[in-house]
C-alpha cells in the first residue's frame, strides 16, 4: 500500500498528489554517495570524540562545537535560496539556480555531520565538566530542537511536513546563535 505524497505549490495553484511506495520515502534520497560519505565521516567523528583523553577534552569541546556550527550554516543556506526560488528569481538568474541545485544537493550531507559534530561536542562537553549556565541551556534547547529538524527531515515528503522542518531549522539557528554567543 503506497503513502500518499501531497505538495502545496502556493495560493491558487492545484496540488500534486502522487503514490509513494514506503521503499521510496527514504531509499531515493539516502542512496547518494555523498550521504553515505556524510555518515561513516558523522559516524567516525563520534568514535574519536570517544577516544580522547579526557585532560584534552575541553580543548576539542570548541573545535567540535566550531565545525558543527560551521556546517550548520552551511546547511541552513539552503533556506534563503528555496525562498528565491519560490519567487521564481531562480529561473531568470542561472547562478541562482546553479547555487539552489548545489545546496539541495549538500544540505542532507551537512546536517549529518552536523549531528555527528553536535554529539562529539555534546560527549565532549559534559566529560569537560557539566555546570548549568546560560551557555549549556541554550546547547541542550538547540539540542532538543534540532531533534525535531531531523525528525521533520525523514518525512519531508510530505508537505506539512516540510514547513514543520523550515519552522524549526530556523528556530535552531536562533537558540544555535544564542548558544554560541559569548
């Protein structure tokens, strides 16, 4: 029995209705190298957080919070240009569109190792010492919240879905830029 796929294409415009088997729903889109890449790296990442010593762990705590951070933005790039693309700018400017096709290609890539990144980082931070304060709140909030981006994540293809998935990637970049604030 297929699941059905629904996409809001805007006011006034008819929706698309499609059959997706449940082999579909995540079988295309987890199939590329570059997520496969993305995982054993995530994977590897979290098994060398486990093997630091622990007098060094408050040194790397940074340098996996900065490249999760990093990669983030990357992966939330990809908002601005879908907005573009949506007023259909992306179609007359060629860069534009040449730019939206490489981020959608990379998001999924980038939020895995942003999950790999966040949970060394996490590892990482409370073997350093754990104390409640501002800084550690806003980490745990991001954490949660980016709990639901990647929930919402695996059912994108369906259209509540997907707003639910925008709504809160952006309200994890606002707690992430809290949370990195001095």
């Amino acid at each position: 029995m297929g699941t059905v796929m629904s996409v809001n294409r805007g006011a006034g415009m008819k929706t698309a209705v499609a059959k997706l088997q449940p082999s579909q729903v995540l079988s295309s889109r987890w199939q590329t190298p570059g997520i496969l890449a993305a995982t054993v790296i995530g994977l590897l990442v979290v098994v060398l957080a486990f093997t630091i010593d622990p007098e060094l762990t408050g040194k790397y705590v940074k340098v996996y919070g900065s490249v999760a951070g990093k990669l983030s933005v990357f992966a939330l790039l990809l908002l601005p240009f879908l907005l573009l693309q949506r007023r259909r700018l992306t179609v007359r400017y060629a860069l534009l569109g040449s730019i939206t096709r490489f981020l959608r290609k990379w998001h999924i890539p980038a939020a895995i190792l942003v999950l790999g990144c966040t949970i060394a980082h996490m590892y990482l931070a409370v073997a350093n010492g754990f104390v409640i304060n501002f800084r550690n709140v806003t980490g745990i909030l991001a954490l949660v919240i980016m709990a639901g981006v990647y929930g919402s994540g695996l059912v994108i293809p369906k259209a509540n879905w997907r707003k639910l998935h925008i709504v809160s990637g952006v309200a994890f970049a606002g707690v992430l830029l809290l949370h990195m604030a001095k």
